[in-house]
C-alpha cells in the first residue's frame, strides 16, 4: 500500500524504483537533468561539454514509455523486471532533430555528423556501441514509433521544447581533416568518449538515488 507521498509521486515519470521500502522513486526529469550535467563536466575536457550535456538530457528519454512506467510499478509489487527497450528512443530523437538540421542546411556536413556523434553514443548507453550504422539505423526505425508515443507525454514535450536545438560541434570535428579517414577517426574516437562520460554519469547518479 502506496502513502500518500507515494500516491502523489505515481503519477510522475519515474526513472527508477525506490531504493528501499518507504523510499520515494526516483523521478526522470530529476535523473535526465543530473546526468546531462555530470555528462557535460566529463566531456568538458576534451571540448564535447555541451554535446555531452544533451546526450544526458535524451538518453533515458525511452523510459517515458506506458509500458516502462507500469514495468517499474510491477517491480514495486515484487514481479520480476521485464525488459523494455528505452535506450534506442532519445537516439530516435537525436536522428530527429538531426534531419530538421539537414533540410535547413542540405549541404552542410554537421548534421550528419551531429547525428552520428549522438545516435551511437544515446543508443549504446547500455548494450555498448553498434556494430554498423546500418545495424543502428534499424534499431532506431523499430522504435520510431515508441519515440512518437513518448512525443505525446506532456512532460517530454515540455523538455524535448527546452532542449530542441544543437550546440556547436567540438573543435576537432569542426576543423577540416585532412582526409575522409582521419575525419572519421576523429568521429569514431569522440562518440566512444561521449559514451564514456553518459555512461559514467548515468551510473554515478544512478548510485547517489
């Protein structure tokens, strides 16, 4: 039986359960904005801060689904966990904000680049980088339609609306590479770092809740 605390709390987006019995749950938009700000201060370093930042604000963004949701509110009635893919739904967002980019600018090459950094380092917060970006680009048109599910959150709408743009890109990209494969060197070597700092600041606030 819920108190009233409890009551009050279900009907917010939870990122995760309780940590123990009495225990309020920890709410979503609390746990986006924590790792967006440990994430930016761990990308910082190497000029990725503000990428990094937004990488932190979408990469949970999957766990706004119903379905999540009452998978977590199970869990507090003791049935065991179910897996329900969230980690796929703020790299369908990134791929989203990505193109609006590509219309706007058709020759420009930041878009694409914007959507490679953010799409494989959102989507392997949990399962590690993707093989390919064909194996990515699947993953992500399955859960396209997850991603216009949890659009219609009013919660989500209010802060996909505060975090709808994209920060310049990190110096080393920005700057032109000699060749195409030093430039995708750079890429491949930036999306494993921002992977580190949202995975990095996913499970150190995970561990403070």
């Amino acid at each position: 039986i819920m108190d009233s605390a409890m009551v009050e709390r279900d009907n917010e987006l939870w990122a995760h359960t309780p940590s123990h019995p009495g225990g309020e749950p920890h709410l979503l938009r609390e746990h986006l904005e924590a790792v967006a700000r440990l994430a930016r201060r761990f990308a910082e370093p190497f000029g990725a801060g503000a990428l990094a930042e937004l990488a932190g604000w979408w990469h949970d963004l999957g766990k706004a689904l119903p379905e999540f949701q009452e998978m977590l509110r199970e869990m507090m009635q003791g049935r065991p966990k179910r897996r329900v893919d969230h980690s796929a739904i703020g790299a369908v967002r990134a791929r989203e904000v990505a193109a609006l980019l590509r219309r706007a600018r058709p020759d420009a090459v930041e878009p694409t680049l914007f959507e490679l950094l953010l799409t494989f380092s959102i989507a392997g917060h949990h399962a590690g980088v993707a093989d390919s970006r064909g194996a990515l680009a699947s993953r992500l048109d399955e859960r396209a339609a997850a991603y216009g599910r949890v659009k219609e959150d009013p919660e989500v709408a209010e802060l996909l609306q505060l975090r709808c743009g994209l920060p310049p890109l990190p110096r080393r990209l920005a700057e032109t590479a000699p060749t195409d494969s030093e430039r995708n060197l750079r890429c491949e070597f930036l999306i494993r770092m921002l992977l580190s700092s949202v995975v990095d600041a996913d499970r150190l606030d995970t561990e403070c809740f």
